[in-house]
C-alpha cells in the first residue's frame, strides 16, 4: 500500500495502514519472492513475540508457553509465512 504526503510517496504498513513500512522483508521460495512491509512497531511486536517463546523455550525451568502464548506465536509465524494459496 502506497500513501503520498504531499511531497512523496510512502510504504504503508500491511499490517496496521498507519504508518510508513521501514521493515521490508523477503522471502523465496522456490522461484518466487514473497514481501511483507510493516512498520518498526508492527515489526517489533512480531519479532517480540517470536524471541520471547523461543527464549522461554530454551530457558531451563522456564514456564511452558500457556494456550494464548502458542496462538500468538502460532498468529506470527503464519503472518510471515508465504500465502498458500495464489489463485
């Protein structure tokens, strides 16, 4: 999504649409590229959530992750992911 300010055109976050993507990634897979824009809060939300279960996880006597943890991971990794279906 692209917003213009009057004076040039932006990224948009995908996630939120509120401010400008500075976080651009890519992934391939197999001969196709995939790219998610978002902007440096959605980004740190994401990435948050990731390296917090993986460190709980690896942490020895640490708590397991409780349902809504799992889901919130679970929300994460499938938002990266490539889509599955392009039809």
């Amino acid at each position: 999504m692209r917003a213009h300010d009057g004076y040039t055109w932006t990224m948009q976050c995908e996630r939120c649409g509120e401010r400008a993507a500075e976080i651009f990634q890519t992934q391939r897979l197999d001969d196709k590229s995939y790219h998610r824009d978002l902007c440096s809060l959605c980004a740190k939300v994401d990435y948050g959530v990731f390296l917090g279960a993986l460190l709980q996880s690896q942490a020895p006597g640490a708590l397991p992750l409780t349902a809504e943890d799992e889901r919130e991971v679970r929300r994460v990794l499938d938002e990266a992911a490539p889509p599955k279906d392009e039809s």
